[in-house]
C-alpha cells in the first residue's frame, strides 16, 4: 500500500471509522494542542472543530469525508470545489480512529526534511497518506496552495 505521494502516485489507505480527515500538515500543531477534540466529538461535528481550532478561519481548512468502513481507498486531489484548504502543498489523509495517534507521532519539520513516514506506519499502519504536491507544469491538477477536492479512484 503507499502511503506517500511525492511525484503524484496515487495514494491507498484503509478507512476502519468510516471517515477521514484532510488536513494540510502545517496544521498538524495546532491540531495536537487540540486532539482531545477528536476525541470527544463525532466527525459529524467537524465544523465545530475547525472552529474552535482556527477561530480565524472561515472554513475549508479542515476536509471530512466519508468512506466505507474496511475499504482500502485510492484517491486523487483535483481542483474542482472548494472542500478543503492547503498552504503549502502538503496533505495529510487521516482515518478518523487514527487522528490522535498520528498527531502523536507526525514531526512536521522532521517530515519536511526527510519525507520519512516509518514511524507513522508503526503507530498507526495503513490508516493515512500524506500528499504532496509535484510542483507546478507537471499535469496535474494538484499543484500548490489553494483549495481542492478529493475524488475516489
């Protein structure tokens, strides 16, 4: 299964909640300082968690989808809708059982320089993928900062 996409490879995961989050890995403080959120409130409240976590925002910053529980997912990012934002490029895709222990473990600047994802499998397997994105004139539609959609493969 790959977990990673540097150069646009496709991304597999498996779902075991029914929901993951999206989130660009800038985020991925601010979300710690906060994970008791996900503990305690059901995705289905998402916006009450974005807005208590980026009380500047006025939304889009955090994406939730829904999944079949058990299904290994294959996704592609795409520019079309507005669902979910990212300043630099980078996503994280995280089953919703999942959020804590990965928050737990992630290093953003230890990740930005080594793009090692070893001690995340060992945490929490194969219930995340991290994006990135493969620069710009390379094809594809995720290219950089903005807001995006995810479409199932």
């Amino acid at each position: 299964m790959n977990n990673l996409s540097i150069n646009g490879e496709t991304v597999s995961f498996v779902s075991k909640s029914g929901y993951f989050l999206i989130f660009d890995i800038l985020f991925s403080e601010k979300l710690r300082d906060k994970s008791f959120l996900f503990e305690r409130v059901s995705p289905l409240n998402i916006k009450e968690i974005e807005a208590e976590i980026f009380k500047w925002s006025d939304g889009e910053l955090l994406g939730l989808y829904e999944a079949n529980i058990n299904d290994v997912i294959h996704i592609e990012i795409i520019n079309k809708d507005k669902v979910f934002g990212t300043d630099t490029g980078v996503v994280a895709v995280i089953d919703w059982y999942s959020i804590t222990d990965f928050l737990e473990v992630f290093d953003y600047n230890i990740f930005v320089d080594t793009y090692s994802i070893t001690q995340i499998q060992n945490k929490i397997g194969d219930s995340f993928a991290i994006i990135s994105t493969p620069s710009m004139d390379k094809g594809f539609e995720f290219c950089g900062s903005g807001s995006y959609f995810i479409k199932e493969i």
